[in-house]
C-alpha cells in the first residue's frame, strides 16, 4: 500500500467537505431550512386563518353606507359623492365603488387578496435586494421573513379586525403599503428591462400611481415621501452607487405625483367640507408638544408588544442563512463589510452608514406627522386610530427585519471553520477562537426560539379573532333574514340589534338618530325609512 502524504489529504479534500473540514455551521446550515420551516409553517398557518375569515365578514360601520351608495349610485356616483361631498380621496372611492360593487364579495375576498399580493411583493422584493449585493438568496428563509412579518402586521396590533378584514381600513392604510412595494419591484424591472421606453414607462407610471396614492391615503402619503425622497438622494450618481439618473428621476416622478394628489385632495370640496366640521387651531408650540405626545403614546403602545421582536429574529436567521449560503457557494458580495466582489473596490462608508442610519428617523418623522394629522382631524383622541399606523409600521417591521438580517449576515460570516493552520479565515483574517464560536452559536439558536415564540404569541389574538368574527357572522345573518322579510312584507320601520365587533361604530352609537350616520345608511342599506333599536 503507498504511504499517503498530509498534501495528499489536502488535495483530496472537497472545498465544500463540511465533516472533514470540521466547520462549526455545518449542523447549523443543515439545520436552517428546518427552522425557517417551522416559522413559516407556524406564521403562514395564522395568516391562512386570517384570509379564510375574510369569508365571515359581515357589514358595520362605513361598510353600510359604501354598500347603498355604490349600489344606488354606482362606481362614478360614490366616487363623485367622496369628492365633493365626504372627504376628496378620490382614489379610495373608487376603490371602494369597485369593490362594493357586488355588494360583500369583494370585502370578503380582499383579506384573502392582502395576504397573497402583499407577501409575494415583500418575498421579490428581498430577492431583488439580495441579488443587487451579489448575495444568494435563501428561499426558504426568506419566506420565513416575510411570513412572519406579515403575521405581526395583522395580528400584533390592537386593531387586528381593523388591519385586515374591514374593508374601509384596509383600502385606505393596508392596501397602499401593498402599492408601493409591487411599483417599487416594477421599477427595478425596468431598470432591468433591455427595451428602451421600460424606463420612461416607469417613471410616468410613478407619476401616475403616486397622484393616485395622494388621493388615497394622508398617512401613506408622508411615509412613502419621506422614503422616496431619501433614496432618491441617495441614489444620486455624484455618490457613486448608480451608473444614471434613473432610480432618482423615478423617486422625484413618485413625490411629485403624492404632491399633486394631496394638493387635489385638500383643495377639493369633500375635504372643505370636513375640515369644517373640526376647524383647525393655528400652529403654535403648545399643539405641536400635544403631537408629540399623541407620537410618544402611539410608539408605546406599539413598543409594549413584545412580539415586534420576532421581525428582528426572523431578519437574524435571514442573514445567517445568506452568510452560510455564501460561504458554502464561495459567493461573495457588497454585504456586511462593505467590499463590492465584483470590483474589489469599497462602497463607501458614508453611503452604508446613510443607509443604516436613515429607516428609523424617516419612520419617526413619518408617524411624528401622522401623529400631528390625526389629532388634527379627530381631536385629542386621533392617535387611538390604530388602523392609521399601518402606514408606517410596514416599514418598521421591514427596517427591523433589515437591521436582523445585516445583524446576522455579520453573525453568519464568524462561524466560518478556520483554515488548516488554524490563524486566519478565508478572508484574511483571525478566525473567531472557538468559545467565541460557541456563543455566537448559542445567540443563533435562541434568535430561532425568539422568532418562534413571537409567533405563538400571536394565536390567542388570532383566536379570540376567529371566534369574534364567525359568531357575529352568525347572528348577523339571523338578524339580516328577519329584516329582510319584514321588509318583504312592506314594513318601513325595522328593528336593528347592534353587533359589535372591532372598536368600529354601529347603528345606535349616538342617543341622536339625526346625528347616527350609521342607523341612517343601515336603513338606506334595508330600503326603510327608519330603523329602531330591537
């Protein structure tokens, strides 16, 4: 038998041989897909639910005033009424009109819809990023990410009922964070695209969309600008991280059009006619330190719910599983450290710093003026509007999952085994000793058990949701057949039994029956004069 050298060994050794290499991630690269399964199984099944109770939404509050008026007026008729006579958001009666038009279908499709169209962006959309640092993209991890995030959007809140099946909220503040991230993926596509006129296609279609956002939603309005804004600066080429002008003439086509939107909604009369209803006071001191206060209350409400924290984990097993994934594939990339792999030269710290720096302040800036906004519009009670926050917490579950994924990408890179002799990783420098390993091991493993936990937190949520809604769904519709067949009979006056559900408003919810805009549009809803307490 010929003697076998320790160069021979080397040699035979596979790049990738994880047993024979001893690396220290490889049980938990094999592991990764396991966790993420778990997490996603555990968060997708929530959300499942959640679409499925889409089905056992029943009418209350602006749901019956949205139905009699898009079935007596129709589409153009509720669209018309919304301008010049409710409010001016324009974009958001036409919404309304389309959806209503079958009267219940769409509102008991649309959770269904939210669900679907807002996680798949949210899953292309991490794609994008990652393949813009060079850097593998995980799938199942990444669909753990979103899953997760989208569960914590939906149920974590006080407003569960709110954030996703009634429809009023969802098309006013859930459906315009969906918007913006498929028009965010439908620029990078044409960025992308070979054929000439994608680029200004695009940047028209900017324009178009953000003027229709303008006059959809005041809240969403601020936190998309604030953000386009930003990057459209920082995508400026004098900071070297784009070859033209496109991403920052697309950021200025999006903020233009939100301006002319919002100019239209508040100069419309719809809108006049409610800021008369609640005159503002002048800007003073006094009232802006009342906002702040009104933000301050509305931050610590979102930050006592500890299961926000699960988008930070869900981030950290994101990055370590891109880390691993790299490492394994010999995959570089613009991530952690700042190296651009396919020209050695560095990205620059200012512009890593920015793009770390900046989510938190944008979305404190952000919710500061929607803060201001709602205390504007609905008085010293506006910020306990929860379904408003949508708007920007979206983006803070996203920068939460970024500032993980980075936090773990950075984690992931020290598992790495070190080479023969022991002194320096692959890139050059001192490998992490092992009990440095192990901890950061340790750290990972219970980020897993965080992410896990933050999503059995939300089942009692998700329970007491089920159970709200199938037994109002029930009653509603014993309650609906009674009505409907003394209507049949020729009664003008029907007796109505309030079913509440979700803090929203119902018939009877002011002793002034000229002054309950609910009993009213009830009885239009019925086709009666009047309805009466039953």
């Amino acid at each position: 038998m010929s003697r076998t050298t320790l160069s021979d060994l080397g040699d035979a050794r596979m790049p990738d041989d994880d047993e024979q290499s001893g690396d220290p991630a490889r049980g938990l690269r094999q592991a990764l897909p396991w966790i993420a399964l778990v997490i996603g199984t555990g968060a997708g099944a929530l959300l499942s639910v959640g679409a499925f109770l889409g089905l056992y939404v029943r009418p209350t509050s602006d749901d019956w005033c949205a139905l009699w008026k898009t079935r007596d007026m129709g589409v153009l008729g509720i669209t018309s009424d919304f301008y010049l006579t409710q409010n001016g958001r324009v974009t958001n009666a036409l919404l309304t009109g389309l959806l209503y038009s079958d009267g219940m279908r769409g509102p008991k499709l649309l959770p269904a819809f939210l669900v679907v169209a807002l996680g798949a962006g949210l899953f292309l959309l991490a794609r994008v990023v990652l393949r813009a640092l060079r850097l593998p993209f995980p799938a199942a991890a990444a669909a753990a990410a979103v899953l997760v995030v989208e569960a914590l959007l939906f149920f974590a809140g006080t407003r569960s009922y709110q954030a996703l099946l009634w429809a009023p909220a969802t098309i006013s503040h859930t459906l315009p964070s969906v918007f913006g991230v498929w028009a965010v993926l439908s620029a990078v596509w044409a960025a992308r695209s070979s054929r000439r006129w994608a680029r200004g296609g695009a940047v028209g279609a900017a324009a178009v969309l953000g003027t229709a956002a303008g006059m959809l939603s005041e809240p969403f309005v601020a936190m998309s600008g604030l953000v386009a804004a930003a990057a459209g600066v920082l995508c400026l080429p004098r900071f070297g991280r784009t070859r033209d002008r496109f991403a920052s003439t697309w950021c200025a086509a999006w903020c233009l059009g939100l301006l002319v939107g919002l100019v239209l909604l508040t100069t419309s009369p719809g809108a006049r006619w409610r800021r008369a209803q609640q005159p503002k006071e002048p800007l003073t001191l006094s009232g802006v330190g009342e906002a702040v206060g009104d933000w301050y209350r509305i931050w610590e409400t979102i930050g006592g719910q500890w299961a926000y924290v699960g988008a930070l984990a869900a981030g950290v097993l994101l990055g370590l599983a891109v880390s691993l994934s790299a490492r394994r594939t010999g995959g570089g990339g613009a991530g952690a450290d700042g190296e651009d792999a396919g020209s050695g030269r560095a990205s620059g710290g200012t512009f890593r710093v920015a793009v770390l720096a900046l989510p938190l302040p944008l979305i404190a800036l952000g919710s500061l003026v929607a803060a201001y906004g709602l205390r504007s519009g609905y008085g010293v009670d506006g910020w306990t509007y929860a379904r408003t926050w949508t708007s920007f917490v979206v983006p803070f579950l996203l920068a939460l999952c970024g500032y993980g994924a980075w936090l773990g990408y950075r984690l992931g890179r020290g598992l790495a085994a070190p080479p023969v002799d022991g002194e320096e990783d692959g890139a050059g420098r001192a490998a992490p000793p092992p009990g440095v390993r192990a901890s950061r091991l340790a750290a990972l493993v219970a980020t897993g058990a965080v992410a896990v936990a933050s999503t059995a937190a939300l089942v009692p949520a998700v329970r007491t949701l089920t159970t709200q809604t199938v037994a109002r769904s029930l009653a509603w519709d014993r309650q609906d057949a009674r009505i409907r067949a003394e209507v049949a009979a020729g009664r003008s006056e029907v007796g109505y039994r309030p079913l509440h559900i979700g803090s929203l408003a119902e018939p009877f919810f002011t002793k002034v029956y000229e002054k309950d805009w609910a009993a009213r549009c009830t009885a239009e809803y019925y086709g009666v004069d009047r309805i009466t307490r039953s």
